[in-house]
C-alpha cells in the first residue's frame, strides 16, 4: 500500500539529482564550489491548518513555507523531502496535494527526491536544501547600527485572513475575499534572497510575525531597531480596518506572511531597489537598526505604539 502510494502521488523524474525516489535513500551532488542551506518544518492539522482546507492549497502552502527559509539565506532551491502522516490513503486528496505540491515545485525548479508515508494524524514534514555560494548566503546575525529595516511585499493580510475565519475581526466578505489568498496561497520570495546577496547586511522570513522575527535579527546580531507603524505596507483593503487593535496586532505580529525582512546599510538603498526591481517584487523601508537593543514601534508623530505580543507562539495552548 505505501509503495503504491508513493508511486502513484510522488514518484517522478529528478534529473537534478543522481538518485530520486525509490531507494533507501536520494543521492544528491551539489553544484562544484556551493554550499549546501537545509531547513525542515513541520504542518499540524488543527494547528497550521483546518481539515477544511483546500488539499491542493495546502500542497501549495506546505512546500511554499519551506521554500521561503532557503529565498530568507538566499539560496538557490534544488530538493525537497516529505514525510507525511495521513488518516487514511485517500486518492482524491492525495491527488489534489500533489498538485499544489508540484506546481510550487515546477514554479522554483526544485525536486521530490524521497520521503516516507504512513498512517497517523495528518502531519506534513518537509525538508528543502538549496545551494548558495560560499560566503554569500544571508544570515541573521549581520545587522549593524544604522541600517535601513526593510520589507518585501504586504504584511498582515494572512493574519487578517485568519482572524476573520476565526470571527476575531469582523470584515466585509467583498474586503475577506481580498485577504484570504495570503492565507492559503503565500510566495516564497526566492527571487528576491538570490538578488540581495552582497547587498543585504541580514534577513529573515517572516513567519511568526514581524516584530518576532525582527526580534531575531536583533538577538543575533546584538542591536536594536526602531519601527515606524505608518511606513509598514499593507494591502489597501486592510487600511479600512487599521482603527481596530485586532488588524494592527496582525500587522505587527499576525505571522504567515513569508515576506522577507532584511536590513541594509543606508548607502545601498539604491542597490536594495534596483535588486526588487529585477525580482519584481516591491520593498518598503519601515524603520532602522540602533545600537541601542530593544524593539521599539513609533507612529506617524514619533510617539511610541505599546506592543502586547511579538508573534506566533509554537508552545501555546
């Protein structure tokens, strides 16, 4: 049954690699001179998706998640693996996954080399490896005083999306039909990392939410940073709810954005642009890296915003 399986969902050419699917285990040879970026991360049924949900858009989001750690290092993908727990072999569904999958799959050219199946509650594990060049990947720890904060794309429409599911924050269907698509559709910014290696001073995705996940940046690298509220970039449905604590929360730290945040220094601002020109993403710069630690967030006025919570929190009840 489980051979059968992996055959039929999972099984097929990985000319990038010099064994795939079918043996004890893949055989990979990195590119001459690369350095090898691995990240794994696990999908919980109940805790990062509803057994509602799409299993074509979770195929999507499972690969999309990881494959937004190797664009945060600014590597190259090349192979994935998956484990996944499932209730029962389900065809159907199954089909529907391994669609999601490979088309995010084909979209970044990377290859399902191997994996495992078995019965147990629905759990996806998914392990990626890209390749960088050697001293080039972008890393946490590089942010310095000075520095510009910047950010890839929108930030808050998954966690307004979420919150709207969950009747935390009360929107017009016409505004939820808008916000939604981040929730089950997010982009892995792989363009982007590659074009700002050698000019991003550091960089993490945003996965657990903005000021989380700054905060890392900032423990690893032993700064601090000022943020300033109006400059973040948000969809232009979500200004209509910003009056309302529940939107600004998911804003700051509603997590499930996979955009990219990075620092650089303030005189390769040009070069920041020109690097999201040629990805075709957009970039806004929300604030800047002070030796002082500490994270602080500041209106249009310059006026502290108080912060209740920095993100999503793995251990939570």
């Amino acid at each position: 049954m489980e051979f059968d399986l992996i055959a039929r969902h999972f099984t097929r050419a990985t000319p990038g690699a010099v064994l795939g699917v079918g043996d004890d285990c893949a055989l990979l040879a990195p590119s001459p001179g690369r350095q090898l970026a691995v990240s794994t991360d696990m999908l919980l049924e109940g805790r990062h998706f509803s057994p509602q949900d799409s299993p074509a858009g979770l195929g999507h989001k499972s690969l999309a998640v990881n494959l937004s750690d190797l664009a945060a290092m600014g590597a190259t993908p090349r192979w994935v693996t998956l484990a996944i727990a499932l209730p029962e072999a389900n065809d159907a569904w199954l089909t529907a996954f391994a669609r999601g999958f490979f088309r995010m799959a084909d979209q970044h050219g990377i290859e399902l080399v191997g994996g495992d199946t078995t019965r147990g509650a629905l759990t996806i594990s998914i392990t990626v490896i890209g390749e960088v060049p050697p001293g080039q990947a972008l890393r946490r720890d590089g942010a310095g005083p000075g520095d510009d904060v910047w950010v890839s794309g929108t930030l808050g429409a998954a966690a307004m999306a979420l919150a709207y599911r969950q009747g935390r924050l009360f929107m017009e269907q016409i505004d939820a039909a808008k916000v939604l698509p981040a929730l089950y559709l997010p982009t892995p910014r792989i363009e982007l990392g590659i074009a700002l290696r050698g000019i991003a001073s550091s960089a993490i995705d945003i996965s657990d939410g903005l000021l989380g996940d700054l905060g890392h940046i900032l423990e690893r690298s032993q700064v601090g940073a000022v943020v300033e509220f109006a400059a973040l970039p948000t969809l232009p449905v979500a200004q209509t709810y910003l009056h309302e604590k529940v939107a600004r929360d998911c804003v700051l730290a509603g997590g499930d954005d996979y955009e990219l945040c990075f620092t650089a220094p303030a005189a390769r601002r040009d070069a920041v642009q020109a690097a999201a020109e040629s990805a075709g993403v957009a970039v806004a710069r929300i604030g800047r890296i002070t030796a002082e630690s500490g994270l602080a967030v500041i209106d249009a006025d310059g006026q502290p915003i108080p912060i209740d919570h920095t993100g999503y929190d793995h251990f939570a009840a």
